[in-house]
C-alpha cells in the first residue's frame, strides 16, 4: 500500500510505507526519523508526541479508505500516553488495530514502538469521507 494515497505531502505526511494491513481490521506501518525531518532541531532531539499521535492517526486511515476519492479525518484521540522517545536513526513502527465500525466513523488502538520498545499508544477514530 501506498502511503501517497492519502492527501498528505511534505512537510505532513508522516508515514514513509505501510507494509501491510486489511481494510477495517488493521494497519501497519513506518517512519523513518532522520536529522533533517523539519522537527528534528537543535533543542527538539526526538519526533514530537503530537506527531506519533498524527503517524498513528495517518496509519489508521488505511483502514477505512476504499478507493481513490476517500479520505480519512482524524475525530478522536483517547487514552493517548507517551512511553518513550524516537530519535534520528530510529524506525517508528505504527500498527493500528481497528475494534469498531460504525456509520463511517473506525474506532481502534494504536501504538507506536521503536526495536520493540513502545514510544505511544492512544485510542483513535478516524472518520472515513467517501
């Protein structure tokens, strides 16, 4: 899957590939952090909480979205806790596991981990416009 089928470019488009998923069960993919992403600065050293949240929030829209004119907007963000830091040189790995569909809106948990180690998880929903 590609992640260019979200409306998302540059500086926002916060995923680099899905590697797999299964529309309205589940979705994973990555970022890789690098030194010149536009966040990473000389006093802010690891991808900010509200983008993992955002990461995991582009992650969950593949899910729902079913064809070329679909597009999927973030609606909530519940139970969001940071557990630890990516950092330039890390791959933040985002896996978003749906557990309700209703009237267009997806329901699910997300988490973001580095080498296993997790950095967030948050309950999303992600309205799904067609």
């Amino acid at each position: 899957m590609n992640p260019l089928s979200l409306p998302h470019r540059y500086p926002f488009l916060f995923i680099d590939r899905v590697t797999k998923g299964e529309p309205d069960k589940y979705a994973e993919a990555y970022k890789l952090i690098s030194e010149n992403d536009w966040f990473i600065t000389d006093t802010q050293t690891e991808m900010p909480f509200s983008l993992v949240i955002e990461a995991l929030a582009q992650t969950a829209a593949f899910t729902g979205i079913t064809g070329e004119n679909s597009l999927g907007l973030l609606s909530s963000v519940k139970k969001a806790e940071k557990l630890g830091a990516a950092m330039p040189g890390d791959r933040l790995e985002l896996a978003f596991e749906v557990t309700r569909n209703r009237r267009g809106f997806v329901f699910g948990h997300a988490k973001a981990s580095v080498s296993g180690q997790p950095v967030a998880e948050a309950e999303i929903g992600i309205y799904i416009e067609k």
